[in-house]
C-alpha cells in the first residue's frame, strides 16, 4: 500500500492522485498545508514540496516529476499492458510529454497557478496574509492564464491529446492546473472551445473524478466545476 501527502489544491498533487487513478494503484492520502513548512514533514521531505509518495518498507518519493517516473517504471517492470502508460510512444515522443510536464508543472505554475492559489486560497486559510487578492496580481494571472490556454488549444487541435495521440502525464498535468483555476472560478472556457472538448475529456474519466469532490472549507466552487456537460 502506498501512501500520497498532498494538498486538495496543489496541482502537482492532483496529477498524482489522477495518474494513480489511471494505474489503478490505491493509496492512503495525508492532506498537509504547504504553507506551514510543519518540522515533521520537512523531515518527509526537506524541499517542503508536495506531493510526496511513500512506500511500504521503502523510501519516500518526493516531487510530482519523480513519482511519475517512479509510477511509470513499475507498471513497466510489472509488464502490464492494460494500464495508461504515463509516457507513452518512442524515446522522441516520450521527451515530448516530459518536456510538456516541465512546461505545465513548472512555467504555468510559476505563471498562473502558484499565484492564483497564493491571492485566492492561502489567503483565506492563513492568517499572516492580506484577504484580500490583489487586484493587479489577479489582472496578470488571467492575462497569463490565456496565454496557456491557447497553447493547450493548439496542442489539442494538432494532436487530440496535448502530446500526441494517446493520453499522457502531460495531459494529466496540464488538467490539474487547470482544475485549480476552474475550482476558483477563473477559466474562461466560452474563449477557448477546443480545450473546454479536450477538458470534458479528462473530466470524464473514473480517474479524475476524486478531484471533483474537493472542497475547501468557505470557499465551494462553481456550478460547472462538477458538470462534465459544462
């Protein structure tokens, strides 16, 4: 059995609990707080980073980029070939969906997600922090935010999937962003069609849907955050 520390609203945490969905692998889960860099787990992990997988009897696995390559080779060192390969295709193909990850888990968190929580949920869970979102921060963010989304657009109406033709940790990632900022109430989806159809997909899956019973305490989302119709 494995065990997943992760936070309800961290996307890097929400593409592991979706990739171990997609695998079928159970897991207990620990929520922890990001923001109060608690002793305890910076002994889990000194970086303060989730989401963190341990295993029984083994080490603990920090990071979304490292338990995604930890995931994908033991499903290939089990040899079954019924699961969701996270990276999928040749060695070039495989380099696109991590360099797809990179962009995801690193420059859209920089430039959308990490900010959008900071203004909009820590904010209400911390007490040591304005709360009230800065307006400018917020105007940026959006501006960023379809920056994003028209690059998922493009790669969607080339590949089907954002990195080829087959589903993919790049799809996973790039989707937990985007559910954080959907569970906020900031996506436009009406200004960008072929990624609402390229959501709805991922929406739909069994693996997905966990996240969509998330809930934090005085902050519910929107009607259409749990509508696969949306």
């Amino acid at each position: 059995m494995y065990a997943l520390t992760h936070f309800r609203l961290c996307p890097h945490s929400r593409s592991i609990r979706v990739a171990l969905g997609e695998l079928e692998i159970e897991a207990d889960f620990t929520e922890e707080f990001p923001w109060e860099w608690r002793e305890e787990f910076l002994a889990l992990n000194p970086a303060g980073e989730l989401p963190v997988l341990q295993t029984e009897g083994g080490p603990a696995i920090c990071g979304a980029y490292a338990v995604s390559e930890y995931l994908a080779d033991r499903k290939t060192e089990e040899g079954s070939g019924d699961d969701v390969p996270l990276f999928p295709g040749d060695a070039a193909q495989r380099a696109e969906v991590r360099r797809l990850v990179d962009w995801f888990h690193g420059k859209m968190n920089r430039e959308v997600t990490r900010e959008l929580l900071t203004e909009k949920t820590y904010a209400r869970m911390r007490p040591d922090v304005p709360q009230s979102p800065d307006t400018g921060v917020l105007r940026a963010i959006r501006a960023n935010l379809r920056y994003h989304m028209s690059y998922i657009s493009h790669l969607a109406d080339q590949n089907g999937w954002l990195a080829g033709k087959d589903l993919s940790f790049a799809d996973m990632a790039a989707a937990s962003h985007l559910s954080c900022a959907d569970y906020l109430g900031e996506v436009p989806w009406e200004e960008f069609q072929s990624v609402k159809t390229w959501y709805s997909r991922i929406k739909s899956r069994r693996s997905f849907r966990p996240l969509l019973t998330d809930r934090l305490p005085g902050l519910p989302p929107p009607l259409i955050y749990t509508d696969l119709d949306f």
